[in-house]
C-alpha cells in the first residue's frame, strides 16, 4: 500500500526527494565554510583594520575582486580531494616525489607557524582588553585547543570550529554602527592608489590574507576526512562560494569600520595592537560595543584559524611522508600527526607569551604568503592536470580563466618578492 500511495501522490515523493537532497546538502557543509571563516583570521582582521585606518575605502575593490580568485583557486582542492581521495601532501609526494613534497610542506610549515603566531597573539589581544594577562589566556586557549583536537571526531572539531568561527559576523554590525559616508566609499571603489608603494605593499598584505598556502592543504584533506565524493562535488562547490563571500563581506567590514573610525578622526596612523583598534572604535562604538564587538570577532577569527592551521600542517606533514594523519584515529595509531598537532599550539602559545608586535608581525606575515604563492599555486596547477582523469580535469573558458587568474596571483607573488630582496 505504501508503494501505491507513493505512485498516486508524485508530489510527495518530490518533496521527500528535495528534503533528502537538501539535508545532505547541509551535511556536506563544512569544509568549505570552516576554511573560509579561518581565512579571515587573526592576521587578516589586523591587516584589514590597517588597510581601513590608513587608506579608508581604497582596500574594498581588491577584496571584491578577490572573491571569484578565491573560489576558483579552492575548487580546485575541492575536486582534487574528492575525485582521487587524498589529500594534498600525498598527491605531491605519489605524483612529483618527495623532494617537491618536502619543499611544499616546508612553505606549509612556515606559513602555519606564522599564522599560529598571529592567531595566539589575536587571543592574547582579546584577554588585554579584559584585563587578563597574556599567559592566561593563551595557556588557557592552548589546553582548550589541543583537548578538542585530541578528544573528537573530525565533525565534532569542524562543528565546534564553525560556532566559534560564526563569531566574526560580529564585525558586520559595527560597520553599520560606524556610519560610514557612502560617498566617500564610492570614491573609495574608483580611486586605487597603485603607484603608491605603501599602498602596493598593503595591497600584497591583503592578497597574501586572503589567499594562504595552509586553505589548499586543509581543504583538500578536510574533503577527505569528511568523505566527500564525486556525487557530492556541487554541494562542495556551493560551500566554498558560500564560504568565499562570507569570508570577503567580513574582511570588507572591518576596513569598512576602521575607515569610519580611526581613519576618519586620525587617517594613516598606523596600529600597533588590538588594544589600539579597539580604542579608536570607542568613540563610535562606545567602550562595551567597542570592546565586546570587536573582541568577539577576534576570538572567533583566532579560534577557528588555529584549529585549521595547525590540521592543515598536521595532514600535510603525515601525507607528504606517508603516515597515520587522521582525526578519526585513535592518538596511539597516529602518533606523528597528533604530535605535530600539538606541537604546533604549543610552540606557536610560547612565542606570543615570549611577546610580539601582532600588527606589524600580522602585516609581514601575510605579505610573506603572497611570496609564497607562486610556489603553492603552481603545484596546485600542476596536480590538477596530472592527478585527476581526464572527465575531471578543467576545459574551455573555465580552464583559461582559472589559468589566467591564478598567473596573475603568482606573478603578484613574484613581484612582491623581487620588491623586497632588491
């Protein structure tokens, strides 16, 4: 009887059909956006809060334009992850050697630690503004850390992360309490700067917080631990564009904000701490609004970014060298990922308790990922026409517009570095 009810009530069956579809689809939810919330971390809400307080609306173009860049360069990882099943690290090692595998992870390796760096330090900076002292909270914050990534799953962890990560949505109305002039941000949209080179250096900041060589390695094993196949890949492709927009419409509200504010009252002064931001966001904000805004937005942008960083060099390490690097493991069977897991918080908490200059340190960090660009992108390129089957690899306009995009992003790359050595 059921069955016949079923034939004489199509429409039932398409309703059930779309449900079925679209909690899968939720299911599928995670990696993208979880790299996305971790890529406006730390150092990028620092660097956009310098770009906005030194160069009011003029930082707002390139993060538009960064979008589609964005989306197109992780797609890539996307397909890679879900057509072969491995994450990045093996597929360099299985398909270039593990000369080029040591050499991409050891770019992996110091942008993670950099960023670590920066992410302790953005937490460090929330504490301040309470009134705890530095120790305390990244002592606190790495014992949290390390426990959720030795105690859970890999849903659990991307669920916990996802929470916090939806902290920074906070940044997106305190730029609406800034009141910005709309005037004054259109003129921002049309008037770029590109002969200044300070303005080309904070440029290269912005590309390097945007596009970071550690979102390749964890979205593409994130897609693999989560289990994504090849039936999955459009609800994996609309996760990272949903993630890509999000990441970009916070990153624009706080050099939105900061524009409103300290670069309103006081244009190009340059930031020195988070106590600093938060300072010049009072006036406009009020003390509570201030603090607690701008403070929930950090915490959630450090948190998230420092469970993905350090996963993103933790599977990039087991895979380039071919040993257990699962969160769904046990920590006896995977001994070398949990402990380089660790190792990472707890190198990356003693520096920043050592004492450090988040701003400069977030703005030099970022930049330095622009230089290492070239390098992670063309080995993205080169698997992407080596490891997959031919049905998957790009074709047509597609293919020449990921090209074109991602040569233009490493000749940024090469240009900034040749700026800087010589």
């Amino acid at each position: 009887m059921a069955q016949f009810k079923r034939l004489e009530n199509p429409t039932e069956g398409r309703q059930a059909s779309l449900l079925g579809k679209f909690m899968l689809g939720m299911a599928l939810v995670g990696p993208g956006v979880m790299v996305m919330l971790a890529d406006t971390d730390a150092g990028s809400v620092i660097t956009a809060a310098q770009s906005g307080a030194v160069w009011g609306y003029r930082m707002i173009l390139p993060q538009l334009i960064l979008i589609p860049i964005l989306f197109l360069i992780q797609e890539m990882t996307v397909r890679l992850g879900a057509v072969t099943g491995k994450g990045h690290g093996e597929l360099i090692r299985e398909r270039f050697g593990r000369g080029w595998a040591t050499l991409s992870v050891a770019t992996l390796f110091l942008a993670s630690v950099g960023a670590l760096v920066t992410e302790f330090s953005g937490i460090a900076g929330v504490g301040a503004l309470f009134g705890l002292p530095t120790w305390l909270t990244v002592s606190v914050s790495t014992v949290l850390l390390v426990t959720i990534g030795i105690t859970g799953s890999y849903q659990r962890v991307e669920r916990i992360g996802i929470a916090v990560g939806l902290f920074e949505l906070f940044f997106i109305p305190a730029a609406i309490i800034a009141r910005p002039e709309w005037g004054a941000v259109g003129s921002g949209l049309v008037n770029i700067p590109l002969h200044h080179p300070q303005y080309m250096y904070m440029l290269a900041a912005n590309v390097g917080a945007v596009i970071m060589p550690w979102m390749i390695f964890y979205q593409q094993g994130a897609v693999v631990e989560k289990g994504v196949q090849v039936k999955h890949l459009k609800s994996s492709r609309l996760d990272t564009m949903g993630g890509s927009i999000l990441t970009q419409v916070i990153m624009i509200a706080v050099i939105v904000t900061t524009a409103a504010t300290i670069g309103r009252v006081d244009p190009h002064r340059p930031l020195d701490t988070i106590q600093q931001i938060a300072t010049g966001l009072i006036p406009f904000l009020g003390s509570i609004g201030a603090n607690f805004v701008f403070g929930m937005g950090m915490l959630g942008a450090s948190f998230i970014a420092s469970i993905v960083v350090s996963l993103a060099g933790s599977w990039g390490i087991g895979e380039a060298f071919g040993v257990k690097h699962s969160l769904n493991d046990k920590v006896k069977d995977a001994k070398l990922f949990y402990f380089i897991y660790i190792l990472t918080h707890v190198l990356g908490a003693v520096l920043v308790i050592a004492s450090i200059n988040l701003v400069r340190l977030s703005v030099d960090v970022e930049v330095m990922n622009a230089m290492l660009l070239p390098i992670v992108l063309g080995m993205l390129l080169a698997l992407e026409m080596k490891a997959l089957p031919q049905e998957w690899r790009m074709r047509g306009w597609y293919k020449y517009t990921v090209w074109g995009t991602s040569l233009l992003v490493i000749g940024f790359g090469l240009m900034v570095t040749v700026a800087l050595i010589f």
